[in-house]
C-alpha cells in the first residue's frame, strides 16, 4: 500500500492544504469562469485530485476536527442574519412560494427514492439532498453531521451531483420567464417594471468593505458559546447526535429575538463561509474517485427527480393561486441555490423589488432546512 507524501501525523501540512483550498475555491469566484462552474467544485476536484494521487491522506484527525469543530461553529456564523420575523413581515408572497417549493422537494426527494436504489445510506442522502435544496451548504453540513455520514466518497459525489443539477436549475429558471406561454398563464406584474441594475461589483465578490475587528471576534465568540450550549443541551436530553440542530435552533432564537445586537456583529457570513469550504476541501480529500464515479451517475438523477417535481408542482400551484412567474422564479432560484441566488437572478432579471425578500426566504430556508432534512432522515431509517 502506497504511503501518501503528506501523512496523516503532519497535521500543519494538511491544515495549510485545506485553508490553501479554500483559498483557491473562493479566488476562482472572482472570474466568470470561476463563478460558472462554481468554486467549491473546483476546490474539491482539486482536493480529490491530491487525494488519489496520493499526495495527502484519505483519513486523518485533522479532517475529524473539521466535523467536529469547525462545522458546528460555521452553522450560527451563518444563521444570524435569519430574523424570522422580518423574514414574515418582509418576504410576502415570495415566501409563500418558497414554502410549496420547499414542500415539493421533500415530495420530490419521496418519489425519487422510490423510484432509484440509493444502496444503505438512502435516508443519510435523502434528508442531506432535501436539506440542501430547501437552504444550502451548511444545511448539507449540518443533516450530514447529525445523520452521522461521514462518507467522503458519498458526500463528495452528492455535492457533485447537486453542483451539477442546481447549475442546470439556475439556467432554466433565467430562461423560463422569457417563454411567451408561460408569461400567458401567471401575473408579470414585476416582469413588466423590471429595472436592470447590477446587484453589486463582481470584482468585489468575497471582499468585505468594513470589517469590524471587535464585531467580527464577538460574533466567533457568540458562535462557540452557542455551539457549546447546543451540545450541553443535547446531552442533557440524551440525544448528543443532534447537538447541530439544538445550536441551529438557538441561533434563530438570538437572531430572532435580539437583531439590534446581531446587527453590531460584523463578517460573520464571510467568516461561516470560509468554515464551509474548509469543510467541503475536507470531504474531496476523503473521496475515493473510482468509487465518485460508480455512485456519482444515479445521485445526478436523483436530483434530476428532486428538481423536475418541485418545479413541477411549484409552478402547478402557482398558476392555481395567481402568483407572479417572478416571485415563483426566484422562490424556486433561493431553494435550490440558496439565498446567494437572490442577488444573481434579480440582477439578470431586473427585479429590484424581488431582491431582498429573495434573500429573505432563502435565509428562511438556511433555518428549516436542516430540520426538515433530519426529520426525512429519521422517516426513512
């Protein structure tokens, strides 16, 4: 058995690897190429790529560091902007929209298991593919922890087949609008005023304009003292494996219940996502390809299946209640692509107005994914 060059007692040297991956992911992110074929793809083909190369491990404690403690810090760094109720008050009908979306993907997830043989980790893949598509990453992240799968291959050929289908989604969703017959069949109130704007400078992707040192240290300190709390909690009540779903939950309740104070917090978001590409660097560093490629084929058309019935079924409920093509439209961009697709469609679209309740509800769906998609994993085992 060949030895990688970077064995697993070198700790430092796979904490620069992962930390220099996550770097690249988000360099890439600065160019259109980079953007089209999306920076965690490319980070993680390039941590398999060394993987099997053999030139870092494919087990290691640094990656069991990564789950344990960087996943459960990057959840409430992410979560703090979801004030549920300005969510409510602010999303309006695109928040209706959002919640039959994120309806007809726990349908669509039910049929495609029906309908394909995911082998012995069906419920992990189906609550982790129905977490991701009703919030994001860190939804991923979070049902694969308290689902406790840690398949490197497994994940890394679910977050290949998601990059794939929700790229595709995001084109159809951009084209959909323009058909004549279906702008026949919905309101196009927001269509007809549409105002081209740019959502902000794409040389500015990933750079943050003010940081607040002092705000930026009390947010990693709110975010460790939740995730303590979450654990504490969780033992208590005897289930310790859903101590990321107790920090989720308290996290909304401090976003919730004291935004003044959150809004004093300061590159939280940039700071979760750093955490998230050190963790997704993790898992293609973990991932056999040979065995990616035998699994990756029938993951793509499960969420194929997941796609094709919520739009089938959003769009369907849709007509029957009159609501704008656009609000189904970027209902349907934040659900699978998560909140950073709001900005993304309103600015190809022009639909200024659509903007900020398109962030909102994708933020919603960061706040229930991850208990929507354990509540399908406990269904399922």
């Amino acid at each position: 058995m060949t030895l990688p060059l970077i064995g697993q007692e070198q700790e430092f040297a796979l904490w620069a690897i992962l930390i220099a991956l996550a770097g690249f992911g988000f360099w890439c992110e600065r160019f259109p190429w980079g953007r089209k074929y999306s920076g965690v793809m490319l980070l993680m083909t390039v941590a398999i790529i060394l993987a099997n190369l053999k030139i870092i491990p494919t087990s290691a404690p640094v990656y069991d560091v990564v789950w344990e403690y960087l996943v459960p810090i990057a959840i409430p760094l992410l979560l703090f902007q979801a004030d549920l109720k300005r969510i409510v008050q602010e999303s309006g009908p695109t928040l209706i929209a959002f919640v039959i979306g994120s309806a007809a993907v726990v349908a669509g997830t039910f049929i495609g298991i029906s309908l394909l043989d995911l082998g012995p980790d069906e419920a992990e893949l189906a609550g982790i593919f129905t977490g991701t598509y009703i919030g994001g990453s860190l939804n991923f992240a979070a049902v694969a922890q308290a689902s406790g799968m840690q398949d490197g291959s497994m994940l890394a050929a679910a977050v290949a087949a998601d990059n794939v289908v929700t790229n595709l989604h995001f084109l159809l969703i951009i084209m959909l609008p323009g058909y004549a017959w279906m702008a026949r069949n919905y309101p196009t109130h927001h269509m007809d005023n549409a105002e081209q704007f740019s959502s902000g400078n794409q040389a500015s992707v990933h750079r943050i304009a003010d940081l607040d040192i002092a705000g930026l240290m009390a947010a990693l300190a709110l975010a460790f003292m939740l995730a303590a709390l979450g654990k504490l909690f969780a033992d208590y009540a005897g289930a310790p494996q859903f101590a990321i779903l107790v920090t989720t939950a308290l996290t909304l309740l401090v976003a919730t219940l004291l935004p003044g104070q959150i809004s004093k917090l300061s590159g939280h978001s940039e700071a979760g996502n750093v955490l998230m590409f050190i963790f997704l660097a993790s898992i293609g560093a973990t991932a056999d390809i040979w065995l990616l490629i035998d699994i990756g084929p029938v993951l793509f058309v499960f969420a194929t299946i997941i796609i094709v019935v919520h739009m089938v079924i959003l769009f369907g409920l849709g007509k029957v209640l009159k609501l704008d093509l656009a609000e189904l439209a970027m209902a349907s961009a934040v659900c699978i692509g998560g909140p950073s697709s709001a900005a993304a469609i309103a600015s190809a679209k022009g639909w200024r107005d659509l903007l900020v309740p398109g962030v909102l509800a994708g933020s919603f769906g960061y706040a229930i994914g991850s208990f929507i998609g354990v509540t399908v994993v406990e269904w399922l085992r």
